[in-house]
C-alpha cells in the first residue's frame, strides 16, 4: 500500500480526518474546520481547492440569510482514499515491529 500524497501533507490530513469521522454527506461550515484546525482563511482554502481537484471533497456554496456559506463534506471517493492512507500508516507502524 502506498501512501496518497493528496491527502498526507499535514493540514489535508487534518481535513480529511474531520470531515471522516462525520456520518456519510454531513456537512460542517468552512469556519467549524477553520476554528477546528487553527488554519488561516487561505490556507485552508488553498488545501480545500486541492482536496476538491481530487474529488475527496464537496464544496457547497450557499447563502445563509444574506451572508455567504461554504458547505464542506467527504466525498465516497474521499473517504476511501482517506482509509486507504490510514491502513498504510498502519502497515508501516506494523512493519517496524
């Protein structure tokens, strides 16, 4: 198994941890994973734009009264990648004993 260079640089791990660990198509608000995370607004948006070429992730834009709102969620494809990358971490944690 090898490692998926998408998701593991830091802060898109981080990302994709979040947002697996919700129920399948729940969605958090760009603010909860800015707050959660402790990313800058350009930050998390540039790993956001990287995850969502990838189709690891969904992006909803949508207005919430008058004020904008970006909807985050995993996508089937995100969350498979995501478990492959955890079982690789694992297969090298296992080789090393």
């Amino acid at each position: 198994m090898a490692l998926d260079a998408v998701i593991h640089q830091p802060a898109r791990l981080q990302i994709m941890a979040a947002l697996c660990q919700l129920k399948p198509r729940t969605q958090v608000d760009f603010g909860f994973l800015k707050e959660k995370l402790g990313l800058t607004d350009g930050n998390l948006g540039a790993h956001l734009l990287t995850l969502e070429e990838a189709a690891y992730i969904a992006v909803e834009k949508t207005f919430v009264g008058r004020r904008p709102k970006t909807f985050l969620s995993a996508t089937a494809a995100g969350r498979r990648a995501f478990a492959a990358h955890v079982a690789a971490l694992q297969a090298i944690l296992e080789d090393g004993n």
